[in-house]
C-alpha cells in the first residue's frame, strides 16, 4: 500500500483543523436527554464546514440509547457565525429553551415510534435547528 504526503507552501495557505466539542447535556423529560455537539469539518480545499449535532437518548433497559441523530450543516454566513460563538460562549439561554422546547418535540414521537421522519418533518426539523441556533 502506497503513502501520500501533502506538502503545501505559501503565505496564503488556507488551514483547517476540525474538532467536535460537546456543549451541553440536558434531560428535558424523565428517560430522555440529549446532547448537543458543534462539530467543525473541513473539505479538501480546507474550507471549513461547520455542523451543529443534536443527538437524543432513550433510557431502554436501565441505559440510555441514542435514538435519533440531527446534522444541522451551516450554509448561511450568520448561521455559522452563530455555531462558531458557541464554542467560545457556550449556550445562550433562549437557544436552550428553544431546543428543548421546539427540537425535541419533533424527535420525541419519532424516536418513539422508531421510524424515520417523514419529509415534512424534516423541513419542520430544519426550520426548527436553525430557529433554535438563531434564538
């Protein structure tokens, strides 16, 4: 099996260095909770990429499971401004609340009904990520 190195030079070069960083842990209802991560990625170009994960458990047989799982992908300029400020921030109140009370809503019923959400539900979902990011 052959290598491969990268060699670049310049002053210009663009650099990526990707990371996941757990923000916050929540239990918005007895046998849920859910974790929070900002994930930053690179292409081959080195641009960087920018996600918001929001992963739910199911307490299932005295653990808790993870059930369903959300990449919520920056495209929008203040969309990724606003990941970006967490890492540095945290968690702003409102955008707590707004996952716990708007995103988890629209997980709950799929996780418990073990099925993939319907397309309607992911544009709800969409919407729903990028209002809680933005709140």
């Amino acid at each position: 099996m052959g290598t491969t190195t990268k060699v670049m030079v310049g002053r210009n070069m663009k650099k990526c260095k990707p990371f996941v960083l757990r923000v916050m842990v929540f239990s918005p209802q007895s046998g849920y909770k859910f974790t929070i991560e900002v994930q930053k990625a690179c292409t081959a170009a080195n641009d960087d990429v920018w996600k918001l994960l929001f992963d739910l458990f199911k307490r299932i047989d005295e653990e808790f499971v993870e059930v369903v799982s959300v990449e919520f992908i920056a495209g929008d300029p203040n969309d990724i401004d606003k990941i970006a400020a967490i890492t540095d921030e945290g968690m702003k109140r409102p955008q707590v609340r707004a996952f716990r009370e708007n995103v988890f809503p629209l997980l709950k019923p799929i996780a418990d009904d073990d099925r993939q959400p319907t397309k309607e539900e992911k544009k709800q979902i969409d919407q729903s990520m990028k209002a809680a990011l933005n709140a």
